[in-house]
C-alpha cells in the first residue's frame, strides 16, 4: 500500500505492507485524511518523543474492508469515522500515561489502509461528506473537550475563539454558535473574521491591531470563556479580557511559555487559567452525536492529493488555509 512516510532523512510516498490485523483490529481503506498543526511540528522535528519511521495523520474517514473477529462483521463495508485517541483510559477527565495520539507511533490516516481497534469506529453521520468528516477527529474532539468541560460554556455566556483561523479553534467557533452563546472570534486576518460573521458570529477582531480586544472586551463587560492556542506572553493580555469568575482555557502554546503571568489580577478576579488536552473516548461519541444534532458542517480549506500532500503540509505551515486540509488517499 502507498503511504506518506517520514524518515529521519526523508519524507516521501513509498509503498508499505499492507498491515495485517490481530485480535479486536479491523482494516480501514482510507478515504480522507486531515491534518492537524501536530503534524506539522512532527515533520519539523518540534514534538517530543519522535519515532522514525512513522505515518502521520491522525484524521480519517474510510470503509472497513476486513475484520480479524467473524463477530465484528457488522462493520464491514461501513463508512466510518476513526477515534484517535489510543489508551485514553477510563478517567474521563485525564489520559493514562500510556496515552498517545493516532499518526505517530501508531501509524496514521496518510496511508492506503490503516488498521486499528474495532472499538476506535464511529459510524460516519449521513449529512456529512466523507471530505467533511474527515476534518473532524482531533480538532472536534480538541474544541468539545475545551469549550464545554472546561470552559463551561452555556448559551447565555459570551466566549471569545481566540485565532478563529485555526483547525481546533473553528470547531470551537461551530460548537459556541450552535448552542446560541454569543461567540466573538479573533483572527489576524479580516477575511477569516468577515467569513465567520457571515457563519454566525457576534464579532469580529483583528488581534494584531493593539488594543483592539482590550478594547472590545471592556465595551461587552468582559468574556466569561477564551479559549486559545497561542499562550505566550499574551496569555496576560486576553486575562485582563475575561469577566471577573472567567476562564481562559488553551490547549496550545505557538507562542511558547509566557514569561510572566498576571497572578494579583487572577487572584483578585477569580480567573481560571485551564489546560486541556483532547478529550476522553466518552467525549468523542458525545461530540459526534451533538455534531449530528446540530448537523454541523465543518469549514473546509482545500483538498489535495496524496502525492500533493507535502504541498498540504507547507500550506499549513503558511498558516494561509482557512479550515481543515484535507487529503484524498
Ligand atoms: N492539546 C491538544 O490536544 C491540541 C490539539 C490540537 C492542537 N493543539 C495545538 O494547538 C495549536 C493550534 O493547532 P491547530 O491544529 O488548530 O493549528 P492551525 O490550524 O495551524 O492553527 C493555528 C492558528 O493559530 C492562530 N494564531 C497564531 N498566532 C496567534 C496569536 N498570536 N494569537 C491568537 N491566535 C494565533 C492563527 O489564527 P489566525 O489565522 O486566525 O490568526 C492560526 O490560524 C498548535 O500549537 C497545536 O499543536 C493542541
């Protein structure tokens, strides 16, 4: 089978034995993958604990075409979406130790064929397209576990998706507006912003313009919730942003650790600075079945082919999509 495999040296399509499956594992024929930012920062070396060779992608959507259990037949031929996350355990609030994320070392969705635990299918809902469900996985799962556990968002709340741009950060966007929450989003492009007006939200900021969300946050009264990926030193600024009793939750850190931390202006308003990782295999069923309610469509980029794929990957080092990247295997 064809697969898109990185090497210490190299990154490249080569041609990999198809796997063969073991107890409980079911063979999925790979329709769309996505990527996410983590596999970008695997390929440029910037994630602990690389393994070579490996298969990236975590996102896929495909048909199951073989079973190692007779009792498992119920899926064949079933289209499918792929969870993830691999030993999350049974804490629904933390991953075990041994947790770790599909693309690496598991091998991933950039592949032919991939085969994984039958209990990681979900099937696909059938207003999605295989494209569309394909962008869900790690970023819906990422934004549900962020916005709503943590973040406690409820539909009177004001929420602030802090680079809107972002993979995770519209699933964040697309849950807050579905549950009528008043959602601002900021981006450092007016395009992206005027798009998610026209989606549904309140408001649009450019966070590269000083003062800007400062500014709005004291015009509203403050956010009860940001969520954010960026960290740094600006963690400090989108502080000051939040109501008194507000949470801040990142599940990111692009602009590394901050050098400082407002620790009087949180104490003294309450504020909650939370981190979140994913979220638990009882968080992805429950984000599928709201997906489905809501008959959510996730915002698309552009598709490639799997021999355009590192083409794909330079676009999401750009920074330039707007939505998911998806790839046709
Ligand atoms: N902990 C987890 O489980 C988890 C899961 C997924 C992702 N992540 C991490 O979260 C981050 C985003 O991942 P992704 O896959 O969503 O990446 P992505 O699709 O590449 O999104 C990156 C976005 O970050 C935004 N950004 C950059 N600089 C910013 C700043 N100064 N302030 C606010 N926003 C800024 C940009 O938004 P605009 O284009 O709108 O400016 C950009 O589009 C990465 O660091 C990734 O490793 C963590």
């Amino acid at each position: 089978m064809l697969a898109l495999v990185l090497r210490e040296n190299s990154f490249q399509i080569e041609s990999l034995p198809k796997p063969i499956l073991g107890e409980g594992e079911v063979l999925v024929k790979i329709s769309y993958a996505a990527l996410n930012h983590r596999d970008q920062w695997i390929r440029e070396g910037k994630y602990p604990k690389i393994v070579f060779p490996c298969v990236l992608g975590s996102d896929g959507v495909g048909e199951v075409v073989d079973v190692y259990n007779n009792e498992n037949n119920y899926w064949l031929n079933k289209k499918v979406i792929i969870n993830p996350n691999i030993n999350w355990g049974l804490n629904n609030y933390v991953q075990d130790k041994n947790y770790h994320i599909l693309g690496m070392p598991t091998y991933g969705t950039l592949a032919e064929y991939l085969k994984v635990n039958v209990d990681r299918l979900v099937i696909k809902p059938d207003y999605l397209s295989l494209e569309e469900a394909a962008a869900i996985p790690l970023a819906g799962l990422t934004a549900w576990n962020a916005v709503f556990n943590k973040g406690a968002l409820a539909p009177e709340k004001k929420i602030l998706v802090s680079g809107v741009g972002g993979g995770v950060a519209q699933f964040a966007f697309l849950f807050a507006n579905a549950i009528n929450s008043s959602v601002y989003v900021s981006s450092s492009k007016n395009s992206v912003l005027e798009k998610c007006i026209a989606l549904g939200a309140k408001e649009g900021i450019n966070y590269t313009i000083e003062n800007n969300l400062k500014n709005k946050a004291k015009e509203i009264g403050g956010f009860d919730v940001i969520v954010d990926s960026a960290g740094g030193d600006q963690i400090n600024d989108l502080l000051t942003c939040l109501k008194p009793n507000g949470k801040l939750v990142f599940y990111g850190a692009t602009l590394g650790a901050p050098n400082k931390l407002n620790v009087a202006l949180m104490f003294w308003n309450h504020l909650s600075l939370i981190g979140s990782t994913m979220g638990s295999d009882q968080d992805f069923l429950t984000m599928i079945d709201f997906i489905n309610k809501h008959q959510i469509k996730p915002i698309l980029d552009e598709t490639f082919s799997l021999d355009n794929a590192i083409a794909a990957f330079d676009k999401m080092k750009s920074g330039n999509q707007f939505g998911k990247i998806i790839i046709k295997i």
